[in-house]
C-alpha cells in the first residue's frame, strides 16, 4: 500500500510526459471488448455527478456509477463508466487513464464480466431433535 501511495505522490509531483507516457502505454496494452469501464483510485469524494461531468466529452454515456461501501457511505475509490459504442470507451479510457480526477490519479481499465458467486448455504442447520444451532462464537449477551 504504501508502495502505491509513494508512486501516486510521484506521478502527482513529476510533470514530466515521459513517465505518464510509459505508465500509460503500459496500461493501454488490452484492447476494449465491451463498452463498459473500470475506473480506480477515485477520492472518496468522488460523485456519480463528478464522474459523468469527467467522462461525458469522450461521447455518450449510458452509465456512471461510483461503488459506494454500504456501511460507511463513502466511495470504495472506484467506480464503472459505460459508454454507447466501444470506440467512445476506448477513446476515454486514452483520454482519461493517469489523469487527476479530485486530486487522484486515476487508472482505466476494461471492466471484466462479474464472476458468478456460489450459492449462499444457510449459516443455520437444523440439527437432529429439531432445534437450529447457532454457531457463533463468543458473547452473544
């Protein structure tokens, strides 16, 4: 982590075009499939406002979406952008992949399909006489 947070302050200070050009070449080596994006190291300020406003000149967007944690409110610090057509995701992932956004760098990735998660199995079984058991451990007051 700390490693990341070092090359962000570096990235951040260095104006350089050759090291955001490596960087960015290096990002850009897959080609797009699908017109959706995944967005990284969002600011936990970042809105779904912010992010259209950002995305909305490479072309038209179908959705801007910031994950929010449930618990806490706040951005999980990435989010999904889609586009109509794949040449206008790919023409924003180019224009915005290592660019500041609130502050951060961020990074501009193709959006993998979601994995299928298996089935949830009850955390209560019932056991032989009919009663359910709990399992938890500790103090349950």
């Amino acid at each position: 982590m700390a490693f990341f947070s070092g090359f962000q302050r570096l990235l951040r200070h260095s104006q350089s075009p050759l090291v955001s050009s490596q960087f960015t070449s290096i990002r850009l080596n897959s080609t797009l499939t699908c017109p959706k994006l995944f967005v990284s190291g969002l600011s936990r300020q970042t809105t779904d406002e912010k992010l259209t406003e950002a995305f909305s000149p490479f072309g038209q967007l179908v959705e801007a979406k910031v994950i929010i944690d449930r618990l806490s409110g706040r951005s999980k610090g990435f989010a999904f952008v889609t586009y109509a057509t794949v040449e206008e995701a790919e023409k924003a992932r180019e224009g915005m992949n290592a660019k500041f956004l609130d502050g951060w760098v961020i990074f501009v990735d193709p959006a993998k399909p979601r994995e299928p998660r298996p089935p949830q199995q009850s955390q209560s079984q019932p056991s032989q006489t009919g009663f359910t058991v709990n399992k938890t451990v500790g103090w349950c007051g």
